[in-house]
C-alpha cells in the first residue's frame, strides 16, 4: 500500500514523514547521511579520494601535468575540475558530451576553488613565465542519490590533501625541466572548503543532506560553502522560490558545524593513510 501510495503521491508521500520530523530514510530532518571516505585509492594518479554520503559515491583522481603559463598569469598554475555524471551512475544521464548538470557542478567546483583560496596557484608555479603545473581535478560519480556538490567538494579537498608532485628544477642550458620523481612533495592547502546542501519543501520545511528523490520534489535548493574560520565562499541557489533571512542564516550555522565535521574526517583518514605508509 504505502509502496503504491508512494508512486503515484510522491509528494504527499513526502508531506506525511515531514509532518512529523522525520523523513523516509528515517532520518530527522537535520541529519546527515552517514560519510564515509577512502583516500589514496588510485596508485595511478598524483593525488585522489573516494566518499560516500548514504548511496551517493564520488571518486576524484587528481593528475599533474608540466605546462606554460599563461602570458596574463605568468607566476601562476592552474587547477582544472571537471565533474563527470556517467549513465553508470544513474539512469537519468545520458552517454556523450557532459550534461547541464555535470556542466553547473563543474563550473561550482571552479567557483568555490576560486573564492575559497584552497590552493594558491603561485605555489604551483616552477618557474615564472616558462614553467608550471596544471592539476586536472576529474569527479566522476559512481553511484548518484542527490547531493552531488557536497560529496564533490569533500573529494576533491581529500584528493588534493592527498596529492604529491615530484621535484622540477628548470634548466636553464638546456630549458628543459628535469623531474626527480623519488622526491615529492604535497600541497599547500591553504583553506578547507566544505559544502553542505539543504533543501525547502512547501516553501517552510528545512532538510539538509537531501536524496535525489527529495531534490526532484523540493521547491528550493541551496548549497552553502564555508571555510574553517566560519568565511562564506560561497551561496549556490539555483532557482526555486524565496528565502527568509532567518531560514539562510540557520542554513550558514548549520554549514559552519558540517565544516568542522568533515575537516576532522578528513584529517584523521589522512593521518591513518599517513601512519601506513
């Protein structure tokens, strides 16, 4: 019965459980999937993680390559993500070119990597105006339940924790860059980004951590990214109705205390990855 009422309701299907604190998973209506994270997965790549949020499974495999500067920029690197939502991961895409979606979650990423100031790119600078590295950040979504921005963001901050670029020296007789892969050394995270994403029903009801089902329902999304010294990077809203004052300054409190949650998970996988090698 509930299984037939649920197919053809959906929504009142819904309405029932937030009536009542507490939502079909059987999570409260401020409760968080249960997070876990793999780091150092990929041997092939620089740098990479694996996290999961309920059923919803990200990897990202960092790459570094040796590039020219650009003439704009000639002391800096670049970073470049891009978020691929394969029809592996769910029946909703399509195969061929990136979808809007993939697309909006790929240029997020590139927003919050700016506005964050997670890495600087001077640092990835080897020798200004001629040499420098480009990491080629890729999300590829192996399992797709909603929340896709959130469980990005907390791979790609493990990944790039993770990352290590062997020693470049350019030389000057030569101007060929000669790499010493038997030392490496990793990045310097400057700040820790983390994304939290809520979503509204009936233009009141508040739930954080939505599944794939919530979103298509919801009629508002917001994702808000905080840093470790409380900093707003930044506030995603694509569409939807309205938002009272008061409903996003409880989404900001809620994203500074999901902050520290996962900066601390973050921390003590890395550290256990660490203590192996």
């Amino acid at each position: 019965m509930a299984a037939g009422f649920k197919t053809v309701e959906p929504l009142e299907y819904h309405r029932s459980f937030l009536k009542e604190n507490c939502r079909p998973d059987g999570r409260e209506l401020s409760e968080f999937r249960t997070t876990t994270l793999n780091i150092g997965s990929i041997s092939t790549a620089n740098g990479s993680a694996l996290v999961k949020f309920g059923n919803t499974t990200v990897m990202c495999g960092i790459k570094a390559e040796l590039a020219n500067p650009t003439v704009e920029t000639p002391g800096k690197g670049y970073i470049v993500p891009n978020v691929d939502l394969p029809p592996l991961c769910s029946s909703r895409f399509r195969p061929g070119p990136p979808g809007e979606q993939a697309q909006a979650a790929s240029q997020f990423i590139a927003d919050v990597i700016e506005s964050s100031g997670v890495i600087q790119t001077e640092d990835l600078c080897i020798d200004r105006g001629k040499l420098c590295w480009v990491l080629y950040c890729d999300m590829m979504c192996l399992d797709y339940d909603g929340n896709l921005l959130d469980a990005c963001i907390v791979a790609l901050l493990a990944a790039l924790k993770n990352t290590r670029l062997p020693e470049v020296t350019f030389n000057t007789e030569t101007s060929a860059p000669e790499v010493n892969s038997e030392k490496r050394q990793g990045l310097c995270i400057r700040k820790h980004p983390v994304a939290t994403s809520f979503c509204i029903f009936d233009d009141s009801i508040l739930i954080v951590d939505p599944t794939a089902e919530e979103e298509s329902l919801a009629t508002a999304q917001l994702t808000v990214v905080t840093d470790e010294e409380d900093r707003l990077c930044s506030v995603h809203k694509p569409g939807g109705t309205s938002m009272s004052g008061q409903k996003l300054q409880e989404c900001i409190s809620r994203a500074t205390a999901r902050q520290r949650e996962i900066q601390k998970l973050i921390d003590k996988v890395a550290h256990s990855v660490k203590m192996e090698q």
